[in-house]
C-alpha cells in the first residue's frame, strides 16, 4: 500500500489549507480512514477519521475548525484545515485504520503544515 500526502505550506494564522491523501494498492471503499500529524518532539496523534460509511470522528483541539471526506471513485481522503492555529503546525500524514482503531500500513512522506504569521 502506497500512501502519498499534500497540500501541505505555509499559512498564517487564522488561514486554511487543504490536504489531500491517495491510497494506492488497497482496496480503497471498505476501510476507515484516517489523519494524523507530529509536531517536532511529540508524538504522533490522530487528527480526524472518516468510515467508509462517511461518519466522522475528530480530535477535541480540532473540531468545528477540520473537515475530513473522502473519494472513493479516486482512493482519496482530504482534510480542510480552517481557523489555522500555530498549534497545528506539524507533519501530517494519512493512514487506512484497522479494526483495532490503529494504523494498518506504514507511513507515507507526510506533508509539512506550518501555522505563522
């Protein structure tokens, strides 16, 4: 499975982004999927996951400011950041999600999202 990220830049606070993930080698429709980022010297989190029924689950610090969806007819699952924070700035990847509410596959290059006035 190859995940391949972007849409990532620099943005300054308050602005918007919009990233884009496709998923190649899997079958795309049946499997949650997820974003998730690291900023230097943490971990790394989830952000926000989309089933393949389109129900949503996101992290607290992001809600009502990220939207994920997805495209199955293009194996591909965005994020729209809006109200940019600096605290959002970080690495940030996709991932199919397992059963166990883990990520299944390896990590893709990620795309840098760096919040600055």
């Amino acid at each position: 499975v190859q995940l391949v990220e972007s849409g990532g830049g620099l943005v300054q606070p308050g602005g918007s982004l919009r990233l884009s993930c496709v998923v190649s080698g899997s079958i795309f429709s049946i499997f949650t999927l997820g974003w998730y980022r690291q900023a230097p010297g943490a971990q790394r989190e989830s952000v926000a996951q989309i089933t393949d029924t389109g129900r949503t689950n996101y992290q607290d610090s992001v809600k009502g400011r990220f939207t994920i969806s997805r495209d199955d007819a293009k194996n591909t699952v965005y994020l729209q950041m809006n109200s940019l924070k600096p605290e959002d700035t970080a690495v940030y990847y996709c991932n199919r999600v397992g059963s166990s509410g883990y990520p299944l596959d390896g990590w893709g290059q990620g795309t840098q999202v760096t919040v600055s006035s």
